[in-house]
C-alpha cells in the first residue's frame, strides 16, 4: 500500500531518542533512491518488482519456459 500513496515522510532513522527527523519525503519513486532508511529499501524491491511484472520482458521470460506436456 506504501508504493501507491502520493507523498510519503520517512521519520527515523530508529525509534524513540533517535527518530524523529526526516529522513526522506516525497513520492515512493523519490524515497526510494533516498539513503539511510529501512523505507527505502522496502520501495527500491517493492518498485522494481512492479516495474518487472510490467515489463516487456516479463511475457517474453514467461515464454521461455518449457511447459510440460501431458502424454
């Protein structure tokens, strides 16, 4: 649900003493290529999976496969 929203604000970067700055704002695509947090490395996996399931590549990989065939 994260990926979808359009701005997000990366607090940390832990808990409790020290949290509380902001470590990255923007939209998921922005806080993903920002360092030091544990959001964004969650968006960098979890956008480039979308971004590979909807690749011209994707269908072309799936056409690669060998099937089984029943006898």
């Amino acid at each position: 649900m994260i990926k979808t929203a359009d701005y997000l604000v990366d607090l940390g970067p832990e808990g409790g003493n020290e949290g509380g700055r902001i470590i990255a704002e923007g939209p998921p695509e922005a806080v993903a290529q920002a360092a030091g947090s544990a959001t964004e490395e969650y968006l960098r996996r979890t956008l480039a999976v979308g971004r590979d399931a909807g690749s011209a590549e994707a269908p072309a990989r799936k056409a690669g496969r060998q099937v089984a065939r029943r006898r």
